[in-house]
C-alpha cells in the first residue's frame, strides 16, 4: 500500500511539474525575424523610392518599371514601413547606368558559347532620422545564358533574376546591414 501512494504522489509531483512548466513556457514568446531587417519602427516608418530611370545607352524598355516594383515589393514584403513615392523617412532613388550584353566564354572553334547580360544601378541613399547611415552605390548584377540563344528570347527571365539580386543587395545595404 505504501508502494501505491508513492507511485501516485509521484505521478502527481510530475503531472504539477508538466502543468507549472506549460504555464511558464506559454507566457513566453520567442520571435525569430528572417527577413533580417534591422528597423526601429518607433523612429522609422516610412521609405519613400522613386522610379528608377533607364538611362543606360543599351535600352530594355520595361526595366525601369520592373526595378521600381521590384526594389518596392521587397520592402512591402520584408518590412513594416509604409512604401511612399516621396517624402519618406528612408529615401531611395537612382538610375539605371548599364544595360550591356558581353560575350563571356569562347568554344573551341573560336566562337562565342555564352553571353553576358549585365545591369548596373546607381543608388542614393538617404536616411533621415540617421543621416550618417545615407550614402551612394553602385549595384552590379549578370546572368549568363547560351549565346545561341537571342537576348530577346531570354532577356525577362535574365532581367527578372538580375532585378532580384539587385534588389535584395540594396535591401541588405539599408535595412538588413549585413
């Protein structure tokens, strides 16, 4: 008998043990951010991006525009802040200053094997609630493809992964500082 009130004061002890532990645990909460932005939205609420103009001598007509959303939609979807067109506590704006396609591999019958796209973008960054985190850069970015292949048959997609490292450099630079 005594054997039986030890195995159910034990059972008591632990199922205590569980139920305090539970408590404890559920008024905890743990948070993980990966998008690794690194904002205090107490001070910072807003980033304003301007359009960013094409003015490479080599034009893709729907760059500019897709830059833009891009560059926008990251931060829409990394971050709290509101995404203005002007006048936001963080300000992005540049152009476009390249847009140029390079043979980057010969074969061994001398001929070119693959191609080189690659875009450049200036940036001007500005901080207003921190000015001396504010600067400008340039952003690089290529893909290579099949120069059997015609550019204008794979240009959106090239452009499409281009704009993303793009984006994300510039999103990393300001935000995330890594």
């Amino acid at each position: 008998m005594n054997c039986k009130k030890r195995s159910v004061s034990s059972r008591y002890h632990v199922c205590v043990l569980c139920c305090t532990l539970l408590l404890i645990l559920s008024g905890c909460a743990i948070s993980y951010k990966f998008n690794g932005a690194n904002i205090n939205y107490q001070t910072t609420h807003s980033i304003s991006i301007a359009d960013f103009p094409n003015n490479a001598p080599m034009v893709n007509p729907t760059l500019s525009n897709n830059l833009s959303e891009g560059i926008r939609d990251l931060y829409q979807r990394q971050t709290r802040l509101q995404v203005l067109r002007k006048g936001g506590d963080l300000e992005l704006e540049g152009e476009i200053v390249g847009y140029d396609l390079t043979q980057s591999a010969i074969s061994t019958d001398s001929y070119a094997s693959e191609s080189r796209l690659t875009v450049r973008v200036t940036v001007h960054f500005t901080n207003n609630i921190n000015p001396e985190e504010s600067f400008d850069k340039t952003y690089s970015a290529f893909q290579t493809f099949d120069a059997s292949r015609l550019l204008t048959d794979v240009q959106d997609e090239l452009c499409a992964l281009i704009i993303t490292e793009i984006a994300e450099s510039i999103y990393n630079d300001t935000v995330a500082k890594w």
